[in-house]
C-alpha cells in the first residue's frame, strides 16, 4: 500500500519540532542558558508518538 506524502504544514510543523529538540540537546554543550517553560507531559507524549508512529 502507498502512503500519501503528509501536507506541508503538517511536514513543516515536524521539522520544526525536531529543530526545537535538537536546539535544546545542544544548548548544555554550548554553555548556553536553557530556559525552562511549563511542559504538557500528555503533549510531548502524543508528539513522540506521532514521530515513532511515522
């Protein structure tokens, strides 16, 4: 069966996400400050979900 490419909002999103963790990885071998926000731990589950699951 063929999959049909996702939308490129939908793409662009996911890119972004990734962009942001990856940022994020760094920062600590950077000396860089990390600013610490409020996470939805239910949120990130789904996002982590929605990467494995594709």
């Amino acid at each position: 069966m063929r999959q049909h490419p996702a939308p490129p909002a939908v793409t662009i999103r996911d890119e972004n996400r990734a962009s942001d963790v990856i940022t994020r990885l760094r920062a600590p071998f950077k000396r860089k400050t990390v600013v610490a926000e409020p996470c939805d731990l239910n949120e990130a589950t789904r996002e982590v979900d929605r990467f494995v699951v594709d």
